[in-house]
C-alpha cells in the first residue's frame, strides 16, 4: 500500500505536473515573508498567442511537445509539459495552488506556493508576482525567464523553429536518459504511430446532404476626394454539401453594387487513400471550377472549368522544389505567406476574388507553410501546409497520374462582361506521369496542349529526379510542336543549418511556354537559406540572385536578401530588393532598390503589425506605410486602429473599427479619414448556418462550409459492447479532443458534442480529455476515433466510456538487482498500446485510469534491448469491478540470451521471464 500510494504520488493522473527550480544558485537571496495576494493581468490566453515546442538537448528531442503562449511579458510554458518532457518527481495540486518535490537530486527540494507569492528552490527563495505564473486551460503556464532562473539549467525559446533548447556543461539526469533512448533506438527503432491501427469512422457519400453555408457581407460608403463618392454592397456565400454521391461546393460573389458577379461550383471526391474510380485508384477527381497542374518547363498553375483527375498523394506539391497555393480572398482582405515563420509574399485579391502564391521555392527537408488572411475590419484566418521535401518524397516503385482541362481563368457561371487580359484565356490540357525507379530515382513525362499569346502550342516534357545524399537534383527537357525547344536543371541541397537552391533552364528555337514569356530565353537562379544564432535567438537568413536573359537583349539581374528575427514580443522580417537592366541600346535605365518591413509586436494589450515599402533608388515602386493596432475589449469584443501613408497619392489616413463575436454571427464596423478630406465608413457581418446534429439547423460564427465537422457522442457503456443501449445513460461535460490539441467542445446534456473547424481530408484522431475527466475512473473505452472531415457536413461517432482501475507491479532483473528506466507497455485485446511508463530508481511502475478489459504488461523492445533484457516477457491483466485493482507483484526478467540478439535459434515457449509464486500474481 505505500508501494502504491509512493506511485501515485509520483504520477497521478489527479495533478498535473509542473517544473521549477533545480539547481541551488550560490549565495542566499533575501525574500521578505508576507501574504501575496497575486491577480493576473488583463491577458488572456488565446489561439493566435500559441505555440507549440519541440525540446530539444544537443541532438536529442525531450517529451513529446511542449504547450506556450506569447505573453506581454515573453513566453509562457506549461509547466506539466515540461516537467514530463524532463521526467522531474514533482506534484501541482491545483486546488491548493501549491507545488512540492525535487528536482534532479532528492536533496533539491522545491516548493512554490501561489498563495502567499513566493518560490523555495532548496535553499534560494523568489517571489512570484502577477505574471509569473498564468492559469490556463492546460495548467499552470509560467513565465520561461522565470523557469530559468528557478531552474539554473537555461530553456532557450526559437520561435523561428519552434523549439526549446537545452544547453548545459553537465549531462542531467534528462539528457543522459535521452542518450540511452537513443541507443535503444539505433539497435531497435521504435513502431510509429499509426492512425490506421485505431478504430476509424467512415461517413458514406449520400445522394443529398443538406449543405453548410458560409456568408459574408458588407456595404460602406466612400467619398474620395480624387475618385469621388460612391457607395458599395458586396457579398460573398459559399456553401459545400454532398450531391448524388459527391461533394459539391459552390461559391456566390457580387460586385461592389451588390449584383451576382461570378458563380463557381465543383462536384468532386477526394480519397486520400486513392479508393476512387475502381482500377483508377485515384485520390481526387473533380468537374466544374478546377486547378491545373504545373511543371518545370511548360505549364504554370491555372485556374478554369473543367475537369481533373489524379492519383496523386493529395498534398503532394506540383513540382518537387516548388510549389503553388491559391484560394478564395474577398474584396478588401489581404493574405501573406510565411514559410518555417519567414515571411515569403504578401498579396491582395485578384480581379476574380482569389489569392495565388505562384512557384512557391521549396526547402531541402521540412517545410511549414502558413497562409494568414486578413479581413479589413480586423478579421484573421490561418492555414497551416506541410511539405516534406527529401528522400522520401521519390515513390519507389509507384506510378502517379495527373490528367485536366480547363478554360482558363473563366469561372464556371460568370455575370456581366468581365474584363479579361490579352491571352492566355482558352482551353488548355495537361497529363502527366511519373514513376518511381528505385528509392532514390523518378522519372516523369508530361504531355501539355496551351493556348499562349492566342496561339495554340502542343508540347512534350520529360524530367529525371535523383537523391544524391542530402540533395536532389532534377534534370528536365521539353520540345514544343513548332520546333522550339528548352532544358532545365535544378537542385536543393541541405547542409546542416544551410540550404541551397539552384536552377538554371534555356530555351531555343523561339520556345515559349508559361515559364518562357515576354521574350524569355534563359532564367538562372540560386539562394541560400541560413540560420545565425545570435545569443539565444535564431536570426534566419535568406540570400537569392537571378538573372534572365531575353531574346531582345533586355537582360535583367535581380537580387534580395531578406531576415526574420524574434525578440520576447517582437517579431519582424525585413527585405532588401535590387534589380539591374542592360538595354542593348542607348544607355540602361537606372537601378531599381527596395526595401520593405513587416513587424508584429504585442504592447500591452495592444497587439501591433506594421507594413512598411520604401523606394530607395530608380522607379522600382513608390513608398507606403501601414500600422494596425488591435486589442480586445469586453467580452468578445475587438477594437483595431489603423495609421496609413501612400508618397504616391499624397495622402495620409487613419481608421478605426470595431468586431462583435457573438455564438451565431461576427459584426464589424470601419471608418477612415484621410488628410485630403477623403472618408469612408463600411459595416460587415459574419455568419455560418447548416444542419443541427439535434435536428434542425444551427447558427455559428465559425466557418462550417470551409471546414469539417465531428459529432460525438459519449454514454456509459455499462456492459462494455460498445453499442449504446436504452438504459445506458448519456455523459454531460466530457471535454473532447481534436488531433493532439484540446477542443473548444464539451458534451451537452444527450452526451453529445460537436467539433467545427477541422482540416478537411486530414485524418485526426477524436477522443476524451482523460486528464480533465472529473472522476479519474471513468475513462474512455476506446483510444479514439479516427475520422476525415469533409468540408461542409459533419460525420457522427460513438465513444463509449467504461469504469477503470490500475495495474501495479516490480521489475527486477533475474538476479534480483531492481529495474530502473525500462519502458513498460500497456496493450489492449486489439493490440494496441494505450499506455507506457517508466520504472523508478526501484523498479516500480504503475497505470492508472485503465479503462475495464483485458491488457498485456510488455517492456518496450527498443528499452529492453539497450538494458540487455529479454523483451518476449508478457503478463495478462484485467481489471474489472471485481478487482479493480490488478497488483502484478514482482516480475524477473532474463539478461538476453546471444540467439535473441541474433533473432534466429530462440527457443519456442520461453517468455524469457518469470513472476514468482505469491508476490501478487493475477
């Protein structure tokens, strides 16, 4: 029973865990004694101030994330995260907002107490003051220059990559445990986590689903004292449903008179496990408003109706060292491109409503793109892309397809006499296909039919791609149907903290293509992307250079250099652009140079992002600033002021709004002056309906076209069958979870909850918040439920919850020496892993929260392995309502045996392992 007690006190699932100080600084530190009474400020934490970091020592990653938010004061990090990424003995007890234990060594003994405002870190003593510490939905967030200080052991924040960094002369007790995974790792790696594995919900396609509506809609009035006085109404509806076994989207937009301007819709279905059109087995395939495909010679990415198909992995990129983003941006909205939190390009919307990032270049390795979108009155959307560029990015003996047509940019129903550019407006086609050679080699064909410069042009394109250790180079070549004829090569390269791009392509023959216009003949390119450690910031660093060379001898040559940087509240990116012409007569226009500014910055309350372009030499552009304030007010409340300044027009102006968040509708209110006298003032609203899980429909503010939907639906499954019957009683207030992160949703009184906002065609598993489950013995039946969202309608699961217990046993060695550091394994009946622990200093381990059933205890092979343990041990448990409580005693377990490291000559029917008679047993 203390065995026991001593375990769940070390890792019950009652308290979250939470780090402070470790090593003792010299000296002692005066701290007057007295009765705090500490208050939090005015923040509050919210999405956009989130984070979430990998720990990082030397090489090693620590714990599996660490949650922060971006305070005024700095960051903030959750203290049971870190605690768990640093595997320290300490305990929160929230309700008496106090936190005991050790750190590192049992003599390092620490105490904080909230109450009375003060922190003992063995013999050094600080005082807590109102933003030390922040309560938030996960625990105790707190302040990390703080934690270092308690600590003694620096936790450097990069929020260029996201990490928190280690760095210590010793090797603590952490970091030595991070070298012996690692070596459990090289001899054998661990399984991954596989979604496939859990329990899945599949939502079938219907001949009718109800769809969900997107709407938003403005008018204002503006009297321009050099464009005169007029007055706008525009509005934009989007609705995605399911129709005769597909899903279909529709996209309604107005002019600035408000009258019906474009309608785009598609039907299409997208499987990214390539189910679709029998011995096809394609991922996509869509008709209607639809994007074609680019390559590296011939064809850029176009919009059109028209049709295409694709086996295609779905969020494959077009071409492997770059890649196109595109999307629907209403009038008034602007949207920037961060890549890795570098800023890339910022753009405003298109004549037709939409927003393009074109040949987007790639990194060697892992690329986090983020598309941020920004209403004019203070509105923002965020959307997260993964792209993995490297080894794995060649299939190996696989075969893609990609085939389309399209008009392009013609919009499927178009109003009015929509004006149009000179060319490239007619039908164009494109199929392609690429096979894996080996691992490490792909090759690709393409055969294109465009109409450019109102001349139809009928091409072949052929590529090879090749990793070279960690690089990939691309060799291509292309030949046009009138005789022309260009080639093209290109390499990414990864070098430590330094990446490389180069491309070079030439035409010949008069070719011309979308990547060869205006009278291109050659384009060379090459950048560098570094990253500078300044102190304990990350400066990344990006340089490029390119030259064209054109058949009228205007040659170009351009060059930027730009720089990200983040400090505590503060985060900015500044570029350099320079450009040079040679005329092949008479003599060059002058130099062209840039430079532009984008800065974010909290202040307070007052969250600051400035944009800023200025002309420095030659007729490259003109200069403009714009400065946005935005701050919170009461309740779902949102002020923004915005300070503006064009050199061109002469004319400075200042705005400001207002933005109401109520449950059903967003409502927003603008107004601007400018020094000229010019005025403008616009109202906004916001709102999404669709169908009601309850029945009927329901009103959010939350975009439920766009995105997917999850309804769950959570009872006591008191005879453990996993089907719901009559008497079965339903679970209010159960918190849900989307994926690793916790959802704003919560089970209503029927138990069910809805979850909106979900990337759709992204698996995510959907589960139960075991660790705010108010009773901690009832818990979840199942791991999860693994769904796919699709945009527009909601797909329903079941999770059933079930008493629990705990399991609790030793290891020893067969010889008798306690076990310390081997990872132990909870299965299921499915076999599945639904839990892991470490043993302690003495061989204890413990599982608490064990949802009734049948399980296997297993040591972990990766940890058995590099502790010389024979892994093949297993023992049966079962806690139920007649024993709750499983004590699997003392389990021996053998040194490895030669022939199981050899893995051939082990004998059949030997566990390697015994649990002796009398020590608990089952």
């Amino acid at each position: 029973m203390i065995r026991a007690a001593l375990g769940r006190w070390r890792r019950g699932a009652l308290a979250v865990l939470a780090l402070v100080g470790a090593m003792v600084p010299t000296g002692t530190q005066a701290l007057e004694r007295s009765s705090l009474s500490i208050r939090a400020d005015s923040w509050a934490p919210n999405e956009d101030d989130s984070w979430l970091f990998d720990v990082r020592s030397g090489p090693y990653r620590l714990g599996d994330g660490v949650r922060g938010y971006q305070t005024p004061q700095g960051i903030c990090v959750d203290l049971g995260d870190v605690v768990l990424a640093l595997d320290l003995a300490v305990r929160v007890d929230r309700k008496l907002r106090r936190a005991t234990g050790w750190v590192f060594d049992e003599r390092r003994s620490l105490s904080i107490d909230r109450d009375a405002g003060e922190v003992r870190a063995g013999s050094a003593r600080y005082r807590l003051d109102a933003t030390t510490i922040r309560d938030t939905a996960a625990g105790w967030c707190v302040d990390l220059d703080s934690l270092n200080q308690w600590l003694g052991v620096p936790l450097a924040a990069d929020l260029s990559n996201a990490v928190l960094r280690v760095d210590t002369k010793d090797k603590l007790p952490f970091q030595l445990a991070a070298e012996r995974r690692a070596r459990a790792a090289a001899i054998r790696p661990p399984a991954h986590f596989d979604l496939a594995s859990l329990p899945q919900a599949a939502r079938p396609y219907r001949a009718w689903a109800t769809p969900s509506v997107d709407v938003v809609a403005s008018a204002g009035a503006v009297s321009d004292k050099r464009g005169g006085s007029h007055v706008q109404a525009r509005y934009e509806i989007f609705a995605a449903g399911e129709l005769a076994g597909q899903s279909f989207d529709a996209r309604l937009s107005s002019d600035n008179e408000g009258v019906p301007d474009s309608l785009r819709m598609r039907l299409y279905r997208t499987d990214p496990d390539g189910r679709l059109l029998g011995p096809l087995r394609a991922t996509h395939y869509a008709a209607g408003d639809v994007s074609l495909l680019s390559t590296g010679i011939v064809a850029a990415s176009a919009a059109g109706r028209g049709a295409v198909v694709t086996n295609r992995p779905v969020e494959r990129p077009d071409a492997f060292d770059k890649t196109d983003f595109r999307g629907d941006l209403p009038a008034g909205w602007d949207a920037e491109l961060y890549r890795n939190g570098q800023l890339l390009a910022f753009t405003t919307p298109t004549g037709d409503g939409r927003y393009e990032f074109i040949d987007v270049p790639l990194q060697y390795g892992a690329n986090r793109f983020e598309i941020v979108l920004y209403g004019p009155q203070g509105q923002i959307r965020r959307e997260i892309r993964q792209v993995q560029v490297g080894m794995d990015s060649i299939p190996p003996q696989q075969t893609w397809y990609w085939a389309g047509i399209a008009q392009e940019d013609t919009d499927l129903f178009s109003f009015g006499n929509r004006r149009r550019g000179a060319f490239r407006r007619g039908w164009r086609g494109t199929l392609g296909i690429e096979r894996g050679l080996d691992t490490r080699t792909s090759i690709a064909a393409h055969a294109h039919s465009l109409l450019i410069e109102n001349v139809r042009r009928n091409y072949g394109e052929v590529a090879l791609r090749r990793s070279i250790g960690p690089t990939l180079l691309e060799v291509g070549v292309a030949q046009a149907d009138d005789g022309g004829g260009a080639a093209r090569a290109s390499w990414l390269a990864a070098f430590g903290e330094t990446h490389i791009r180069a491309d070079a392509m030439r035409g010949w023959g008069g070719f011309v293509s979308d990547r060869f216009v205006n009278n291109v003949n050659a384009i060379t390119s090459v950048s560098l992307d570094q990253s500078v450690k300044l102190g304990r910031t990350m400066l990344p660093l990006h340089f490029d250079l390119r030259h064209v060379e054109r058949g009228s001898g205007f040659d170009s040559i351009e060059a930027s250099a730009r720089a990200s940087a983040n400090f505590r509240a503060l985060t900015f990116t500044g570029q350099l652009d320079w450009s040079r012409t040679k005329a092949p007569v008479g003599p060059d226009p002058p130099d062209n140079l840039t430079a532009s500014l984008l800065a974010n910055a909290r202040i307070g309350r007052v969250r600051l992002r400035g944009e800023a372009r200025f002309a420095l030499a030659g007729e490259g552009g003109d200069t403009r600033m714009t400065l946005i304030g935005e701050w919170a007010g009461k309740g779902d409340a949102e002020w923004r002021a915005e300070l503006g300044y064009d050199r061109g027009l002469d004319r400075a102006r200042i705005g400001a709004g207002y933005t109401r968040r109520f449950k059903a509708l967003q409502l927003s209110g603008f107004g601007e002056v400018a020094s000229d006298g010019s005025v403008a003032a616009s109202l906004s609203l916001a709102f999404s309906f669709g169908p009601d899980s309850g029945g009927g429909w329901r009103v959010s503010s939350e975009k439920l076209a766009s995105r997917g939907q999850v309804v769950a639906e959570v009872w006591m499954d008191e005879n453990g069958d996993g089907l719901r019957q009559s008497e079965e009683a339903a679970l209010p207030g159960v918190p849900l979870t989307a994926g690793h992160g916790h959802a704003d949703a919560a089970t209503d009184a029927a138990g069910r909850g809805t979850i909106d906002g979900l990337e759709p065609f992204r698996p995510v598993l959907i589960g139960v918040d075991a660790g705010s489950l108010p009773d901690p013995y009832v818990q979840p039946a199942v791991p999860g439920v693994v769904v796919t969202p699709r945009p527009g309608v909601a797909t329903r699961i079941a999770i059933p919850m079930t008493a629990a217990g705990e399991i609790e046993g030793i290891v020893r060695r067969d010889g008798g020496n306690p076990v310390e550091g081997l990872l132990v394994e909870l299965v299921d009946a499915e076999g599945r892993v639904r839990a892991a622990t470490v043993t302690e200093f003495d061989g204890y381990f413990l599982f608490e929260g064990v949802a009734y059933g049948r399980y296997t205890v297993r040591p972990g092979k990766a940890s058995a392995a590099a502790l010389r343990l024979d892994s093949r041990f297993t023992m049966a448990a079962a806690p139920g309502k007649a024993s709750p409580r499983v004590r699997l005693g003392t389990l021996m377990l053998k040194p490895v045996r030669r022939d199981v490291l050899a893995g051939d000559d082990a004998s059949p029917g030997s566990n390697g392992a015994r649990a002796p008679p009398g020590n608990g047993g089952l």
